[in-house]
C-alpha cells in the first residue's frame, strides 16, 4: 500500500520531515475491518505527534500518522458484526495504531459507523475526531443536560475544528446559551454560523465576558491555551460549575481555585477508549452512527473549509504547514 509517514521529528520544511512510502498491505485482526481510504481530516494532534514523538529517538520504522478517516470497507474480520464489504464508513481511529496517512487501513469495528449518506467523503471526513471530542466533553465528561433545562456553555476557541461542532451539538441538542471566544471578525462570524449566541474576545475573555453583560458560564469548555485562560475560567466558571478542557499544559495550575466554587475541572481525549481498550469502547461508534444519522437529516452540517487533493508527502507537508499556523477556521481535510 501506499502511505505517507516519518522517522524523525523535524520541522515541516524539512524534506524528510514526512515522506512516501509502500507499506505491506495491513491483515485485518478479528475485530478490525480493512478500509480503502477516500478522504482523512488533518488535526493538531497530528502535528503534535509528529513534532514530538521522535525527537531523541527515530522511530524504527515509518509511523504512520493520521486518525479522522472515511473510506470503503475491503474485508471484515471474523468478530466484526454490522458491516460488510462495501460499506463506506467513518471513524477517528485509534493512537496505538498505524494511522489514515495511507490507501488502507485496519479499524476496529466498534470504534467505527457508517459514515453519512448525503455529503462527500471529503465533507464526512471533517468530523469524525472531533464529533467524538465534542460528545464525549459535553455528555459524558461535564454531563450537561440535554433537553429543556437551560444553562450557559462557554467554549474558549470557538472557531476551530472541534469548538464547531460542540457549538452546533449544544444548539441542536440541549437547551444552552452557548458563548464562543474569538478574536477576528472571520472567526467571530464563523462562530455565529456555527450557532453561537454570544462572541468574546478570549485575548481579554473576563473583561469582554463583563461587557456583554455574561457575568459566569455554568460549563466552560477549552480548546485553546489552558495555562493562559486559567485564571479567568476559575474566576468565570458558575459555583458548582464543571470546566473541560482538551489540551495538556507543562504549566502547574492552581486548582484550589475551584474550591471556594465546588467547581470540577475535566479531562477529555477522544483516545482514551481505544487506547486502554475500555468495556465502552463500542460506545464511540455509537457516537458515530448518532452523528451520521444528524448530518443526513441535516441538523449537524460539516465543518470542512479548506479541501486539498492527493495522497502524497507534498499535500501532507502542505496540511500540517497549515494546521502549525494556528489560524485555521474549521476543518482541514484531503480527498485521496
């Protein structure tokens, strides 16, 4: 198979910094299915892990990056219930595997769902990952109510790829004031589109909260700097409120500052599941099939805005310039 992967941790410019290479095509195990790739979504995890993963150390062999996929299915384990040969589906794959920066790819069936029927592949692609993050944070880590009860929901870093779709989720299926954090016009509107009522400038979060007459959220949901907006969550957050947050910080925080509030701070990662091979792995491809049933009917719209072409080292590198430059409204995603 065809794949595109690295060995080293260098900067992107770097020509070795991701490369192409023919990979013996993958066997199935008996929970897995085999998929013929169509379109993947770039993520910040993916710069991440390339950045990181191999910098005193090369990897032995290439590692294959990549996670959001949607593709057809090749061949199915003997395990794998629900899906058949044919079947295009949709899934944010698993950390300790080898990833969707290739023509195949081998996915355990309970962490995956047919992928919606009525947009593109390429459109699908865009989320898979984050659809995953946004439901799990919201029900799952926070618990907020869904139904009628109505509440206020802050998210920091509203225009990216999962602050998109938490804020439509949360329109759609709860009855909160959702507040989202930008701080360009682009982003401001994109937010609106999205389904914020409310837009802040995180760069003053507190004082621009005040001025907008939001005085505290009930949950606040990060996806930004945590270190940096810490203190004005702690100040923000509701008494008996509950902060997520999504990215890891080497700084220490003061959690004692929620106590005076009895206020939670959660962790969330899409990978959890798969990685510790939990009971309720199966229930991410319930998420899914959930998500896919909403983006047919139309209540849940795609969040692609920028769609590159090819599978290849040069469109990969191309991705992850864009994704470093941390200005990127919405989804990146490559149709294969």
């Amino acid at each position: 198979m065809r794949a595109v992967g690295f060995l080293n941790s260098l900067p992107i410019e770097e020509a070795e910094s991701l490369f192409d290479v023919e990979l013996p095509d993958p066997k199935p195990e008996v929970n897995d299915l085999l998929v013929e790739i169509e379109a993947v979504s770039v993520n910040p995890a993916d710069a991440k892990r390339r950045i990181r993963t191999a910098v005193d150390t090369p990897h032995e062999t290439p590692f294959i990056l990549g996670y959001d996929a949607v593709g057809i299915v090749v061949e199915c384990g003997a395990n794998v219930t629900g899906f058949k040969p044919g079947d295009r589906v949709w899934y944010a794959g698993d950390a300790n595997r080898p990833g969707s920066y290739a023509s195949l790819q081998c996915v355990d069936h309970r962490i995956a769902a047919h992928a919606p029927k009525n947009v593109s592949p390429e459109a699908a692609a865009s989320l898979p990952l984050v659809s995953l993050t946004a439901w799990e944070i919201l029900f799952e880590r926070l618990q907020v109510p869904q139904g009628e009860t109505p509440f206020s929901l802050l998210i920091i870093g509203g225009a990216g790829g999962v602050g998109s779709i938490t804020a439509q989720i949360a329109r759609k299926l709860t009855n909160a004031t959702v507040i989202a954090t930008a701080s360009r016009p682009e982003t401001a509107k994109w937010c609106r589109q999205m389904g914020a009522h409310h837009v802040v400038n995180h760069r003053d979060l507190v004082k621009d909260m005040k001025q907008a007459g939001l005085h505290q959220a009930d949950y606040i949901v990060q996806y930004a700097d945590t270190a940096q907006h810490w203190d004005a969550m702690c100040e923000l957050i509701a008494p008996q409120g509950r902060i997520g947050t999504i990215v890891e910080t080497s700084e220490k925080l003061d959690i004692s500052a929620l106590q005076g509030k009895s206020a939670a701070l959660m962790w969330e990662l899409m990978f959890t599941r798969s990685l510790f091979g939990t009971p309720d792995m199966y229930k991410q491809g319930h998420i899914l099939a959930h998500m896919a049933r909403m983006v047919d009917d139309g209540t849940i719209a795609t969040t692609e805005t920028k769609v590159l072409h090819g599978l290849s080292s040069d469109t990969l590198k191309e991705a992850h310039q864009i994704i470093e430059g941390a200005a990127m409204i919405g989804k990146l995603v490559i149709k294969y």
